[in-house]
C-alpha cells in the first residue's frame, strides 16, 4: 500500500477560532516523521483527529483506506503528551493494563523497552522522574503492534540525556512497515531520526518535504529551517 494515511481539506474551528484550516497530505509505510510547529500551531488538535478523538469540522481522513473511527482504532496507537497511566500503578501494572485493553499488545516487546530504557517493573509510576516516564508512555505506545504510532511531545521537557535514551528507543523499537508522526518543538534534538518533516503554522501546512531533500536543496538544517519560517 503506498498510502498509509491520507488526510483531505482537514479543518477544525473551536467557535470562532480556527485551528486547522484546510489540510491535506498522505504518509506512505515506513517513514518517521516530524509535525512541526510553534506552541499553538494546531499539532495536538491535528494528531488528536487523526487518532479518532476528537472530530474535524470539516474533511475526511483515513488509515489504510479505512475512515477514521471505531475501525481505525486497532491501527493507530497514539501517545498523548499528558501520562495515561495512574499514580497508583507499578510499571507493571501499567504493562497489565495495556495487555488486557489492547488485543495487539507486544508484552515481551514492551519487557525488551523496559530493560532497554533501564526501567524496573516493580517501581511505582509515583515516583518516576519526568523522564522516566516519558520513557514509560513510549515503551507503552510502541508495545502495540500497529501501522501508525502517534506521539506528541516524547521528549518534551526531558534532559538531554534522557532525550537521546528515548529516541535510540524510537528507532530501535518502531516497525520498520508502519509510520511514526512525531509532533515537537524541539527541532534541533530530534531531526535526525525523522524521514520527513511537515511545518504546520497558523493551522496550515507551509512545508512537507524529505528531510534529504531539505539539505541538498537548502544546504541547512532542519532546524535553520524552522527558525527562518517560524522566527523562532
């Protein structure tokens, strides 16, 4: 399949505001890529339409040729940049939870995360850093054996040497025949894992392009990039 997801005339208004205004692009298999954009750019609203949760004002999106709803939902695993899990779990509990909610649950690959992000079953989520459990949400999103992971702020006001733990788990971890839409800020830490980059400003998409592409054509970063569109 060379369309993985497609989004058409996406738009979504909150009274008066708009959030998204028009937005359309397809993702192929395989592809890692970023959703870029400024705080209140309309990256959470986007991701969290395209994951069924909340509906669009206007336009159509599909997963695998399947519109988006109840179908959808045992193909797209998505992470949001809140925690999902409850102070009273032990990681192990967390692990429990997901295997009973999901039927495409991955234990033994949601152990493997765990030993690699040096993280012990019997802690209790209470007392997980920052950090930590940014580390946890992953292991817990990329468990599930999907075609589309979404997450939105994985590294989000994590230490650097944490960040690099959780995107060495990324590329470690995701299959290689599904996608990863990656929603940040942080441009400069995180382009080098990323296959693609969409800059999403004002609600609209001002660039969708390979990241290969963006250097040869450029001569910079992605990240010069994103300040020279965003002024950041």
């Amino acid at each position: 399949m060379d369309t993985l997801l497609k989004v058409n005339g996406v738009s979504k208004r909150y009274g008066s505001k708009q959030a998204l205004g028009n937005v359309s692009f397809d993702i192929g298999p395989g592809k890692i890529i970023g959703l870029l954009g400024s705080n209140g750019s309309g990256k959470s609203t986007l991701m969290q339409i395209i994951a069924g949760l909340t509906p669009s004002s206007s336009g159509e999106i599909s997963v695998m040729g399947k519109k988006v709803g109840r179908e959808t939902r045992s193909l797209i695993s998505y992470m949001p940049d809140r925690p999902l899990t409850e102070n009273w779990m032990r990681i192990k509990d967390a692990v429990a939870f997901y295997s009973d909610f999901y039927a495409d649950f991955d234990a033994q690959k949601a152990r493997e995360m765990l030993d690699f992000m040096h993280l012990d079953e019997k802690s209790s989520v209470s007392v997980l850093s920052k950090g930590m459990n940014e580390r946890l949400q992953l292991t817990l999103a990329l468990s599930r054996n999907v075609n589309l992971y979404l997450l939105d702020e994985p590294i989000g006001g994590v230490d650097p040497v944490a960040r690099g733990k959780i995107l060495d788990a990324i590329v470690r971890f995701y299959s290689e025949d599904s996608s990863l839409i990656i929603c940040t800020h942080l441009v400069r830490d995180m382009e080098r894992i990323f296959d693609e980059v969409m800059f999403l400003k004002d609600g609209s998409i001002a660039l969708h392009e390979e990241v290969e592409s963006i250097r040869m054509k450029n001569g910079r970063s992605v990240d010069d990039m994103f300040k020279e569109v965003f002024g950041e």
